[in-house]
C-alpha cells in the first residue's frame, strides 16, 4: 500500500422540535436529512461486504433521531410523501417519458426508505450503532449543541460542560465511550485540547491551516496525524479532496447530468394539486421529487432539461474512478515524498452526500468498492490510524475552523454579534448558580437549574448564527436565540425571586426536551 484515506462525514442538524404543533416548516430539514442521506447510508452499508467510514452524528441530531414524536410525524411525512409519488405516477404518464420513469422511481425509493425506517422501529440510531459494533463503522461525537467553542474560550467552564455532555449523551444512545469527538465547524483555539484530555476524548479534527501555522511546521503536513502536548491527536483536512469533490467550480456535483436540487415539484404543480404535500400554511417547499437535471449552470431554472437517474449513474461510475485515480496518485507521490504511507483525510458535511447531491450515496458506495480493489490505496477509520502509529510529532494546531475565511468571522461579524453579550451573561449567570446550589437537595431547585442549562446550551447552537451570516432562515434563527435567552432570563428571575411556576417549568421541560440526564453541576466542575 502507498497511503491510507479517512473518509469522515459529519452528520449534524440543530435541535428543532416542536411539540407543541402536528406540523412544523423546520421539521422538515431533519425528515429530509432522514430520507435522502441517513437511511440511504444505512441501505449502502447494507448492500456492501467491506468499507470503512468515520463519522459524527451530533448530540442534537441524535436526541432528535431517537424522539418518538419526531419518528412519529417522520412516518406520517413519509406516507403522504409516498401519496403524492404515487400521484405523480399517474400523471405522469401523459408528460414525458422521463418524468414518467423517474416518478416511478421515487415511488419505489420512498417505499423502501420507509421500510428500512420501519426496521428499526422508527430509531435508525440502532442501524448506525449495528455497523460501528462490526468495526466498519467508527462514530464519533460532538461538544453538545454544536456551539462554537472559539468564541466562549474566557468560560472554561462551559466548553468543558459542552465537551462532557456531548460525551455522556454519545454514551446514552451509542453504548460506548467516544474514542473521538468532531468540534463544531472543526472550531479549535490553544488549549482546547485539554478539555478533550480531561473527558478522555483521544482525537479531533481541525482545518488545513491549522497544521500549516501550528506552533512547530509538522514534518508531514496534514498527511499524518499530530499529537497535542495534553496527549490528544489531531488530523488535518486534505485540501485537495475537498475541492475534487465539493467545489462549486469543479467538483463533481456540478456535473449537468446530475439531478438539479432547486427544481421541485413543490414549486413547479399547481397549488390546487400540490397543497396537501407542502406545509399547511401555503409555504411552498421542497417535496424530493425533482424531474430535471442541472443541464449547464448557465441556463435559469426553467430551461433544465429532464433528469435520467441512468445517465446519472454514469456519471458516478466516471466520477469514482476519476478519485480514485487522483487518491493513488496523490498517495503514490506522497509516499514518495514522505517515506511513510500519508494519511489522506477528506471530511465533509454527511448532507452533501444524498441531500445536496443526490447521487452522492452512490458516488460513496462505488468508491469504497473500487478502493477495495485497489493496490496503493486503504480505507481505514481514524482509530485504526492511531493505533498502528509508530511514532507521532507532537505540535500545537493554530487557532482555526473550516467556516469561510478559515477563522472565526462567520460565527462572529456584524449580522449576529448581538447574541454574545446575552450569551455571555446567561454562562456568568449559569457558573453563579451552578456553585451556589451544587448540594442543594430541592428537586424543583434541580429542574430549574437543568432547564437553565437546557436554554443555554440551546441558545449556543453554532448553527443560529451561521444562519444570520448566510442570511437563509434568518427569522427563524433569530427567533430561536431570542427565544431561549428569554426562557433562560424568565426561569433566572424564578429562582432567584424564590417563585417558582411549575407549569412554566413543565412546558418548557416539554418543548426544550433536549438532554434528559443532563445535570447542571457539569457547570461547577474545576477545569483548567
């Protein structure tokens, strides 16, 4: 062999449930998520004798993976979903002979989406927990609710509470101790790696640059691993995967034979047909029924030619090939370079892969497979890496993310600065707290407390302010900060005043479920 590659996706979504409503707009990013990349991932790992895949899957995708609410509207989702493909069907056959075939196949998939889901009992957690107990499969977790540590590195108290509840909730629903952990947008700043030490995590991820500006230049690049002073390893992102597979100028999606994400029939049918398949209050939105492929990114929405998942396939078996041919190569020159096999390492958002680009799934199944016929080239997970190392550098990474611009500003810059200086007190506040009752024995004390953290840990989502910055569901993104700051300053004002309102309590017990172990004591514990 001439190198090994780590293939990691990062399976994360913000906490969004409502149950206090049958149905719900922002609901729907997890049951896409669920039907275009989760379930397709556990149908790949199905059909396939031997791979190797690490990755993530965030605390709060996991709470609300295994909710028997979210499960329950996912089915409902999923049956009029199946309606609308079997409508489609039908009418279909006086259209176009490719809508027509392309109808019938998303009838076929959704059937089968829905089977797998229903295998599991609705918690397709059990699937992925099935294959990281065979060792194909290596999961790892993330800090809580996917804050942005950078930015509370004056609090360590509550980067290290962050960091332990990620862990202890990984161990809730994966029955292990997490080996690694995925830092919310690969966020790292000097010292972090302590924390990780403290939990027992042994390996992180960071950005390119944070190799190339450590405090000493490792000797191999990103293409090994180094270890941190606290003992901790850290891989770097290979740049060169990133842009073969994900560039918006010349990665693979933007092939005009793929399917073009931003045509759906959500927009396209007349409301009268389509109105009992989008959300109820009129909003059109995506179905996953989409007959047209990208064709030339010149040409607007409405000159898209119609869309072959054969002629798609096509595509994937040429693509595969292509990176495989350009991992060997860049192995071989490597191995060349470094008298020691490199370690390639290509993360991306698991979302790319189903969701964003349909064919992705299959892309990732037909590369593993020819990888596995390979003679310079080996899948490995990341704990595999670490434990055959025979000798690591130890270095410093550099402050960094993967966010746009490679630090801090996405998380950090004129459309959202105005949530730290809430955010900051609600940890001061929480800190306080969390030392003055840590014996207390009063168990509405106790919930009071655990919901505070619920709130603060909610209102820390990473995801809210990257949503300001990329200017999408900003109203939504607002609302949700807004909203857990209040329930945190109202709950505050509660305790503190000594009038507890159990029903206010309950009620946000109910909709902010997120963490039902947590304890807020984790935010007293002496940190370095």
């Amino acid at each position: 062999m001439r190198g090994k590659i780590l293939i990691f996706l990062h399976a994360h979504l913000p906490y969004v449930h409502h149950p206090e409503y049958d149905h719900f707009l922002e609901e729907r990013w997890l049951f896409e998520a669920i039907t275009e990349t989760y379930i397709p991932l556990l149908m790949m790992f199905d059909e396939m004798e031997d791979f190797r895949l690490t990755m993530s899957i965030t605390p709060p995708l996991m709470e609300m993976l295994s909710s028997r609410d979210l499960q329950e509207k996912y089915e409902r989702h999923m049956e009029k979903l199946i309606e609308l493909a079997d409508k489609e069907v039908e009418r279909t056959k006086k259209e176009h002979p490719l809508k027509h075939k392309m109808a019938k196949f998303y009838r076929e998939h959704f059937e089968k989406i829905l089977n797998v889901f229903r295998s599991y009992n609705g918690n397709i957690l059990e699937g992925f927990r099935k294959y990281q107990e065979t060792g194909k499969l290596e999961i790892v977790t993330c800090n809580a609710t996917h804050a942005f540590l950078p930015l509370y590195q004056m609090y360590p108290e509550v980067v290290n509470a962050q960091i332990t509840v990620g862990v202890k909730n990984y161990e809730k629903h994966m029955k292990k101790h997490p080996r690694g952990i995925w830092l919310a947008e690969c966020g790292y700043y000097q010292g972090l790696d302590l924390y990780l030490a403290q939990n027992n995590v042994e390996y992180f991820f960071v950005d390119s640059h944070a190799f190339w500006f450590a405090d000493e230049q490792p000797r191999y690049g990103v293409y090994r691993p180094i270890m941190t002073p606290s003992g901790v390893f850290a891989f770097a992102r290979d740049p060169e995967s990133s842009e073969q597979v994900w560039s918006a100028a010349v990665g693979y999606p933007g092939d005009p034979r793929y399917r073009e994400f931003y045509r759906d029939i959500g927009f396209d049918r007349e409301m009268e047909y389509i109105k009992d398949y989008i959300d109820p209050s009129g909003v059109r939105i995506n179905t996953g029924i989409k007959y047209h492929r990208i064709t030339s990114k010149s040409l607007d929405a409405s000159q898209k030619e119609y869309y072959d998942i054969d002629l798609a396939m096509e595509a994937v078996e040429e693509h595969a090939r292509d990176f495989l041919h350009k991992k060997e190569n860049q192995a071989r020159r490597l191995m060349d370079i470094m008298g020691v096999e490199p370690v390639i390492v290509a993360p991306f958002d698991a979302e790319l892969f189903g969701h964003w680009w349909f064919e992705g799934v299959f892309f990732l199944k037909r590369f593993f497979e020819l990888v596995n016929e390979s003679k310079d080239l080996k899948l490995v997970t990341a704990s595999e890496v670490i434990d055959t190392l025979e000798e690591v550098q130890i270095a410093t990474p550099a402050d960094s993310s993967w966010g746009a611009g490679g630090y801090y500003e996405t998380w950090l810059n004129g459309t959202n600065d105005w949530i730290y200086r809430h955010l900051h007190e609600m940890i001061e506040r929480m800190i306080d707290l969390s030392k003055k009752c840590y014996n207390s024995s009063d168990p509405l004390v106790e919930r009071v407390l655990n919901q505070m953290l619920r709130e603060l840990f909610l209102a820390q989502s990473s995801d809210w302010a990257f949503i300001m910055t990329t200017r999408t569901s900003v109203q939504y993104a607002e609302n949700r900060t807004k909203l857990h700051i209040k329930r945190f300053l109202n709950l505050y004002d509660q305790l503190v005043s000594g009038r507890i309102d159990e029903e206010m309590l309950r009620y946000y017990e109910w909709t902010d479920a997120i963490f039902p172990e947590i304890n807020f004591r984790v935010m007293a514990r002496d940190v370095i």
